[in-house]
C-alpha cells in the first residue's frame, strides 16, 4: 500500500522541487515510484490536496523541508556524526554548499566566518540558508531519525513530537543527535562533500563535482581555511540557536 506521507511530502515539495527546476536534477536524485498502485493513489491524493488546501505558510520552509525529507527517506540519514549520506544533500550540506557560493560571489571579500554566521538562519533568506531553510533542514533529519521514534512510529506521530519541540531546542538537538555537539564532525562531514562525493569505495570522485557545482553555484571548491570557517559558522549557529 502507498504511504501516505509520501504523497503529502511529494504535493508539497512541487512545483519548486520538481520537474525542470534546477536542470531536473530532483527527478533524479528523489524520483517517485512508478508503480500503478502509487501513481494512482498519487494522482488522487494530490488532486484532492490541491483542491481543498493551500500550501501552509509557516517559518519553516514547507516546500524546502518536504523535499528534504524525501531525500533522506531515499538515501537514508544514518552514518556516523562525522560521516555522510547522499540524503545530507537535499539538505544541509547542499545549502552550506550554496552559501558559499553566494558569498564567492557577492560576499565582495568579507571574512567568510562572519559573513556567513550572519546569515545562518536569518530572517533573510537572500544568501541562500536563512531561518526558514535551516528549520528545513533540521526537522527534515529529525523527523526521519530516531530522535522523534522508533521504527514503529508513524511519520504522524513523529511529526506531532517534533511540532512541539520550540525551535531552538530542535536546532539544538540536530547539533546532539547528528554531529555529536563538534565543531570537528561538522567539519569532516563536509568535507565529505566538499571535494567530490564518494561512489562506492572511490573517494572524492571527480565526474562528481560538476554536478555539486551546478547545484551549489560555487566557483571553486574552498580551501582548507575556508572549509573550517564556513563549517565553524554552521556548528556555532546550531551551538546558539536563532
């Protein structure tokens, strides 16, 4: 039987996340299933979605946080607080990645430190990672993992204990649960990425780059002090809280 979660997370993370947007790349990296019963169920719950609801407008990115669920459900979100997950980059470390890019080319030579922890999780979400992402970004991981219940749990549920979590507290808890409260994982899992992703047991392959590139606007890969600036500015947001 098709989840219904599924079918409520896929109505919400369109048209931003799907189709043509960025090059098709989310057809790719979170495709739906293709089976008759799920296209059917998904036809009608969609239908019947968009005909008696509107997209909610809430502080936490929907569109964002939908589509990031998606990707850990696909890819899984489990790994070691230093380690990652293909599913990290419909999330976070894809819109670390972007910031950075934003601040090659706009930052207009600012120390990256300082430019960047100003902007994470800001009420402006000009540069790419303001409130309304990072919240995305941290429920979406949370809501998946066994901070919110175990594998018995239903995603309703789950999300009911995450809603009444405030929302530093689960900034917070992200921080905990994912990299273990350290500057040093938060690092090492970027730099997991930051070079080119690992397929199988090739580490940092090439033919990868150009992909992150062109979803992450980057210029150039950063350099060692970047990295650990750019990664200190996101540990000590989700240290702090909003």
């Amino acid at each position: 039987m098709p989840d219904p979660s599924a079918m409520v997370l896929g109505w919400l993370r369109k048209p931003r996340y799907w189709g043509a947007a960025s090059k098709g790349m989310w057809l790719a990296y979170t495709p739906e299933a293709t089976d008759t019963a799920s296209v059917e169920a998904r036809v009608a719950c969609e239908g019947a979605l968009t005909a008696n609801m509107s997209k909610p407008q809430t502080v936490v990115d929907a569109p964002h946080w939908a589509v990031s669920t998606i990707a850990y459900g696909t890819w899984g979100w489990q790994t070691g607080p230093a380690g990652y997950t293909y599913g990290d980059l419909g999330a976070w470390a894809l819109d670390l990645y972007s910031l950075f890019g934003t601040w090659q080319h706009k930052g207009g030579g600012e120390d990256l430190y300082t430019w960047a922890f100003s902007r994470l999780g800001s009420d402006d979400d000009a540069a790419g990672f303001g409130r309304g992402d990072l919240l995305a970004d941290v429920d979406a991981w949370l809501v998946k993992s066994n901070e919110t219940g175990g594998s018995g749990t239903s995603f309703r549920d789950r999300l009911r204990k995450l809603c009444a979590i405030p929302s530093n507290d689960r900034v917070r808890l992200f921080y905990r649960a994912r990299f273990g409260s350290s500057k040093a994982n938060v690092d090492a899992a970027f730099k997991g990425i930051a070079y080119g992703l690992d397929v199988g047991s090739f580490k940092d392959v090439g033919f990868t780059l150009p992909l992150l590139r062109a979803a992450a606007g980057f210029k150039s890969v950063p350099t060692e002090a970047q990295r650990q600036a750019l990664t200190s500015a996101f540990a000590d947001r989700l240290a702090r809280g909003l």
